[in-house]
C-alpha cells in the first residue's frame, strides 16, 4: 500500500450508502469524545482516522467510491457545491447535537477532508461537570458577580470551558458577544462572530465592532497579537468583562505573556481578575472518558506585590502556594 498508510490489515468498511458511514462516525465521536477525523487518500483508496485522548487512531479503509460518494453526501449537509472539488472549501454545519466543520484539499491522490466535531452537549453550567472543585469551583462561579475585567482560560479544553462560564451570564439581560476563530459552541441570545479568513486583523474589527455596539461580556478566543492584547485589557478596564484565553498553560505567566505584548504592567495588574488553567486527564482505562485537572489563579493585592517586585513566575508560584516548594 504507498501513500503512506499503515493499514495493510484493515478491513474496507462495508457501508451501503453515506449517510450509515456517516451515522457511525458520530455515534463513535459520541461515545470516544472523539473531535477530529480525517479521510485521506493514498493510490487506491481512503483511510479514516480519528483523533480523541491526543492521538490518531485507525478507524476504518473506504474504497475511492464510497469517499467520493461520502464527500458528495457531506457536501450536501453543509450546503457546498459538489462541482469545486479543485479548491479547498469549507463549511460548517450542525447534525443533532454535533456543530461540524467540513474542510477539503485537494492532494496529489485525492481530496483529503477533515471533519472538526464539537459535542453540544458537553456544554454546561454546573461547572462540577468539567472537573472543577473546591476553590476552583467557587472562584470560577463568582464570574457573575463581576462587573468588569479579563478572565482567562488556559491549557487542553479550554473552549469548553469558556464557553460554559459564558453559559452563566443571562442573555436576556445582557448583551453578550463572542469573537472566535473556529466553529464551536452555540448559545441562544449571544452575538457569534466566526473570523472564516483565519485573519487576526478580522479579529481585532469583530472586537472593536463588539465594544461600539456596547456588548457586557465580550468571549474572544484567543490573545496573540499585541493589538488584541491592548484591545481586550482597554474594553476591560471599561465596565465590561472579557473571557479569553493564551497560547500558553501557566497560569502564573499569563501576566508576564500580555506585559510581554506591550501592555502596561498597572493595567493587566488592574484588570485581570482570574485565570483557569487545565489539562484533560482519562477517567478510565480506554482513553475516551476525560475530564479537567484544574489550576486556578486569584489576582489578588499578594499577587500584584509579588509581580511588580519583578519575581518570576516560579518564584511567585513558590511564594504563594508554599508546598511546592
């Protein structure tokens, strides 16, 4: 077999039409958390893999026919024309409790196409669910209580998390604005912008567009550019509360992360009030069940002390939970 596929004893799935292929791919993404599959080519047929725990895994072997068939079928759910098949599209579309995106690229033995899966149902305002308690929980759920300022979630499964403490707030009373730059989750009453360009510049636009149009809590997906940095402590020091996430996993360089971008070390000291970081650990022997490990972060007057002092992220971890040391 060439392409590059390890799938010499993998049997051709035995399917009589796309839609029961379909059927079953989301009833394994349902059961295995799985969020990624891939349906690649090689010379003479397809390999299907899917992505759940970190890594890839063999799901099934499809002939040329049956992927050419499926692509038509997804294409169909996702209102794309099947005649574009030379350029890469993309699109999204829900199907019961799945909100799916569809990319396709054409390669040298096929199109390739990759479906990115997030389970509504996952979303939730008991926050217990997620794996969050004690201290965690409670800081987590004074989200409401705020009146401004910049929230954080860092690590693995972060989108989840953010959006269920967006969940928290009343839509019916408060307008409520998300600027993201990938499909995911879809709540009633919230404002969603979806940066399809994949721009940074789009963005930062959606953002501004956001704070002119008076939004109380703004969720933007990511900081990683010194603009959006600026954007997002300036909307946040002015009466409206901001759920956003790093590039990075400790919570005690988050501070260090934005000063770094050009802010002002008294306005992120000003402004930040706490930060989530978490990684996703197996609840069971298979790999499928996962939940979040947790690490929370009150910006507090010890803190902001420790920070102006100039210690590092080490040293203030050490400083404020002592048995690391």
């Amino acid at each position: 077999m060439t392409g590059g596929h390890s799938n010499h004893n993998l049997k051709h799935l035995q399917v009589d039409d796309p839609s029961q292929l379909f059927d079953r791919l989301l009833d394994a993404a349902h059961h295995q958390h799985i969020r990624f599959i891939h349906i690649e080519p090689s010379d003479s047929d397809y390999l299907i893999r899917t992505k759940s725990g970190g890594h890839l895994h063999q799901f099934a072997q499809i002939t040329k026919t049956q992927a050419s068939a499926f692509f038509d079928f997804l294409r169909a759910r996702a209102h794309l024309p099947s005649t574009n098949r030379a350029f890469p599209q993309d699109a999204t579309f829900t199907e019961g409790r799945f909100l799916i995106n569809f990319t396709s690229l054409p390669t040298i033995n096929g199109e390739k196409v990759f479906l990115h899966l997030t389970n509504q149902s996952r979303l939730t305002k008991n926050l217990s669910t997620l794996g969050l308690s004690g201290d965690d929980l409670s800081l987590a759920q004074s989200i409401t209580d705020l009146h401004s300022g910049l929230v954080l979630v860092l690590g693995a499964g972060k989108t989840t998390t953010m959006f269920s403490l967006l969940s928290l707030f009343d839509a019916t009373k408060l307008n409520i604005s998300t600027i993201e730059s990938r499909p995911s989750y879809r709540l009633p009453n919230v404002n969603q912008f979806l940066n399809t360009s994949n721009q940074v510049t789009h963005l930062e636009q959606a953002f501004i567009a956001a704070t002119r149009q008076h939004s109380d809590v703004i969720l933007l997906s990511q900081i990683d550019s010194p603009r959006l940095a600026e954007l997002a402590v300036d909307t946040a020091n002015n009466h409206r509360i901001i759920i956003t996430s790093l590039p990075i996993n400790d919570p005690f360089a988050a501070a260090d992360f934005i000063v770094n971008l050009g802010v002002q070390p008294f306005l992120v000291l000003h402004t930040l009030r706490f930060i989530l970081s978490q990684k996703l650990i197996s609840t069971t022997d298979d790999a499928h069940s996962l939940t979040g490990s947790f690490e929370s972060l009150k910006i507090d007057d010890h803190y902001r002390q420790l920070f102006l002092a100039g210690l590092t992220p080490a040293e203030i971890r050490s400083t404020k939970n002592p048995q690391s040391n």
